[in-house]
C-alpha cells in the first residue's frame, strides 16, 4: 500500500530536536575520540589517511558501522566532550546564493511529480531553487519569476534584492519580472559560528522571538490579524479573447482576498495585482465571470492563486524554505584541561544522555574527560610517551592496559583509554582464538594503579603513578594549574560511564593532531 514519510514530519523531528536542547529535557554532547585510528586494531585501519604515511590515493576513511557491537566501541574511544547548548544549534537549509543572470524557480505550494518545477526539474518544493541569500547574509522567497504559462521557464534574475521592506518587491529597474519577498538576515554572531560552504543557519526562536525584526515580519505575515495571505496569483493561461480588466474576488476555503486583472487589446489577460491577500486559504479559485465580454472566448483563463505554506509567507519560516537539518557547533580549545592540546583524534560524534562515572545519575555538566588520568614520575632516560602507543603495567590480577590519549610535560598528567584492540586477536582483530588469550582477555578489566612501572610499547617511556597525588590541581613554576578533575591516589577516573547514553552520530575523520596554536571548531550536520 503506498505510503511515505511527508516532509512535515521532517521539519517536525527537527523543531523537537531543538526544543529538546533549548529546554534541557535531554542532554546532549558533541565528542571526539579515536587518538591511533592508524593503530592495526578493531575499528581502525592501517592506511586511515594519509597523514599515517601513505599517499592520499591510499589513505582509506572505513564508513562508520551502525549496530550493537560497533557502538560501544565508539564510546570506548571517546576522548572529551562538550555540551550543546541553544547558542551552539540552529535549524538550517541549502545555501543558494543570488548570482545575476541566474533564473530561480517561485515559490508554488502545488509542485509534485506531474507539475515540476520549470527550472530545476523537482517534484518538491524544498529541492529546488526558490530562495536566495545575497552577499549581505539577507534572506528572500521568489514569489515570482517572471514566468507564466507561455514562459514556463522564467527570466533571468538581473537585480540584486537588497531591500527588507516587510512586503514583497521587485529588486530594480532592470525590468526582469522577479518578485522578493524578505525573511530576514543572519546576524553577524550566526555567521561566526555557523556560516559553512552548503548551508544557512536559520533563527532558533522564530515563533517567539521578541527581536524588533523578526517580530515585525512574523506579525505582518499573520494573516488573521492583516488578511494579506495572497501575495500572488500565476497566470497559467490567460485565455483567448473574452476578458476585460477589473478586481475580482478569490474564493476557495479562505475568505477576503481580491486580484486587479489586467487583459490586453484581444482580452486575453496578462497581468495580476493581489489587492488583497485575505486568510484561511489552502487553495483559491478567481472568480472571472464579472469580467467575461461573452461565452464566445475559445480557451478560459487559468489563474492559480499561490498559497503560501501557513498563514503567510514570513509567518513560519521553518516550513516556508523546508527546515528538516539542524547544525550544532562546538569549539574545542585549551580552556580546559579536559581537553588536551597534545592529543589526536579521528571520530567527531554526538552523544545523548551519559550518566555519571560508576553512576546512574545523568551527568549534565558543560564538559567531561572520557579517560583516565595518571600523575607519573618519568624514570631516569625516559622519554615522554607518545599519543596512541600502548602503554601496559602489572597490577593485581594480572596487567592493566591502554592506549596513551595524552601526555603533559608541564603537570606530568597522562591521559588513556582501553577499548578491545587490546584484548582481541591481535591478527584477526576479532574473536579468534590465539596464544596468549587466557592471560590477556582476562585482563580487559583492569585498569592503572599502584606503584609498579608503567611502560610504554614503542620508544623509552617508563613511568611511576605519583600515589602520594591526592588534588585536582598543581602549582608548577609558582603557578596554579586547575586539572579539572580530582586524583585520588595519582588516579582520576573519566567522568562518564563510557558505555552510558546514546551515540546518535558518528563520523570518522581524517586524523587531527592538536596543538596549543589552534582551535578545532566543529560543525555537524544532522538531517531529520
């Protein structure tokens, strides 16, 4: 039975996406993690990119793995996170940029898969070009496009639309026939943050918000208060020979509206002005009958009335250009020693709802570490270890291992993570039997601490946890350094349990490698 999943729905999921973080009804974190993505392993690849050592024609990306098995070892590699805040999210769309001589598609409410749009070939409305961005970040709807039925394809677009007049306009004097209406501009702090190559972020609160602007334009495209819903009627054939000029009424379900017709020498009608938009439209029908010189014209006019996607173009524009992607934003920095400078990392994700270290309680601050921390004492001729090399030490029960996500000179921190690759096949990468499985696997729960050596797979790293460390921070050259996280006997826990909430997105990257010089801003795209 024919079905489908309707665009509004879309748009729907997207607006409760957003209430849900605008309303802190779930908590939801942007993170990164993977530091040795080129570390022979389960979930990695030898050749990951190309900055592994091997050419960009061989460097390999592997496509991130949807199911049960894959998903906590996404949250056993997660390094830090960051929550999202309102700031940091906006609903967003395709960004299609004005260019003179460009033809755009108008705005029509009546589009599918018989009736495409005459420009870019789409059976729907939110997949073609009805909408432009200049080069002042100002946003407008073509309502119309200088075409009609004898001119299906319009004109190209010669004048800029610069103007933020609550009521459509032409754009110029250049005579190209198109009609703009203004939505609004993206303010300077949204481009900062959000402005990207594909997409244009949207105002969060459109609905409410009390910015002089947006208020204005959502409260003049209210219908039921200003019956101005109508803002365009298309002439799809204008007849042949049996019409005189004059205002006339639209009917349909809506009441209110008029359009003045203009009709040439030979009655044939060529020109429509909205004299009133009306409301409560869905579809419109022009009444020509005051306006017919007889029953002798061979073929009736077809007026189509274009009825905007609620109560008036601007009144809801989440709907009017099609709002189903939402665009979070984070930044990642050294503010906090959570996030380390020296690390790497592969795979930018979004999780939903961790709770808290060996807790069920939801774990709702603004940042956390996803690894462990030790304050070591470096042995005489040892060398600082290095991100993503193994790092193992004899405890009780066996020997704990993991991999280095960390290491700073200055407080003497190391920072790691354990995931499987340590503990499967080291060939296969899977579940394989081999030698060695009795005393490794059994270790898999194990974790560093006590005062035995810690030693490192590649180089000259040997280590000591410092068990005597009981802070969350250290004074180094008369300065006072936050750890963000307190050590009890040299060891800190990550601050979630790293198998907790949901991994809602993942994305495997080429791999970055931070520095104290750079700051890694990262956009995500959701599409609903």
């Amino acid at each position: 039975m024919p079905a489908f999943v309707t665009d509004q729905f879309r748009i729907l999921s997207t607006n409760n996406f957003v209430d849900t973080i605008s309303n802190a009804s779930d908590y939801y974190y942007i993170f990164v993690g993977l530091a040795n993505p080129g570390v022979s392993g389960y979930g990695r690849n030898a050749n990951w990119d190309s900055t592994e050592g091997v050419s960009a024609n061989d460097a390999i990306l592997p496509n991130p793995v949807d199911n049960f098995d894959y998903l906590p070892h996404y949250g056993d590699t997660i390094l830090y996170g960051k929550r999202i805040i309102p700031e940091n999210i906006r609903r967003c769309v395709r960004k299609i940029e004005w260019k003179q001589g460009t033809t755009y598609d108008m705005y029509r409410h009546d589009y599918n898969v018989t009736n495409r749009t005459a420009v870019t070939d789409r059976s729907r409305l939110y997949d073609s070009n009805y909408y432009v961005m200049n080069d002042q970040f100002q946003i407008y709807i073509c309502l119309s496009n200088n075409s009609s039925g004898i001119n299906t394809g319009g004109t190209q677009s010669q004048d800029k639309p610069t103007f933020t007049d609550l009521e459509p306009s032409k754009a110029g004097s250049s005579g190209d026939g198109y009609l703009w209406k203004y939505l609004f501009t993206v303010p300077p702090s949204d481009i900062i943050k959000f402005d990207s190559v594909e997409f244009i972020p949207l105002p969060n609160d459109w609905s409410s918000s009390t910015n002089t602007q947006i208020s204005n334009i959502r409260s003049n495209a209210d219908s039921d208060i200003n019956k101005n819903q109508i803002k365009f009627v298309y002439i799809d054939e204008g007849g042949s020979g049996g019409y005189t000029s004059g205002e006339v009424d639209i009917y349909g379900d809506g009441i209110g509206a008029k359009v003045f017709i203009e009709s040439d020498n030979s009655g044939k009608i060529i020109k429509t002005t909205v004299t009133s938009g009306g409301s409560g439209y869905t579809y419109g029908i022009v009444d020509l009958g005051s306006l017919q010189i007889s029953d002798t014209y061979t073929t009736p006019a077809k007026l189509i009335p274009i009825i905007p996607p609620s109560k008036g173009h601007g009144y809801d524009i989440y709907r009017e250009l099609g709002a189903d992607k939402v665009l979070a934003y984070s930044r990642f920095d050294g503010a906090t020693k959570d996030f380390p400078l020296d690390t790497k990392f592969a795979q930018i994700g979004i999780l939903k709802n961790p709770t808290k270290f060996i807790s069920t309680e939801s774990f709702i601050d603004s940042t956390f570490s996803g690894v462990y921390s030790l304050k070591v004492t470096l042995s005489d001729g040892s060398t600082s270890p290095t991100v993503g090399e193994k790092i193992t030490q004899t405890v009780e029960g066996g020997v704990a291992q993991g991999y280095v996500a960390s290491y700073d000179d200055e407080t003497s921190v190391l920072k790691y993570f354990k995931d499987r690759s340590l503990f499967y096949n080291p060939t296969t990468f899977d579940q394989a039997d081999y030698v060695g499985v009795t005393t490794t696997a059994s270790n898999a729960n194990l974790d560093f601490g006590g005062t035995n050596s810690i030693n490192g797979s590649s180089g000259n790293f040997v280590a000591s946890i410092d068990t005597t460390f009981n802070a969350s921070n250290i004074t180094v050259n008369n300065k006072l350094i936050t750890l963000d996280s307190t050590f009890t006997s040299g060891v800190s826990e990550p601050e979630i349990n790293k198998t907790s909430g949901d991994i809602i997105f993942i994305d495997n990257r080429p791999l970055v490698s931070r520095n104290s010089r750079q700051k890694e801003d990262v956009k995500i795209i959701l599409e609903f």
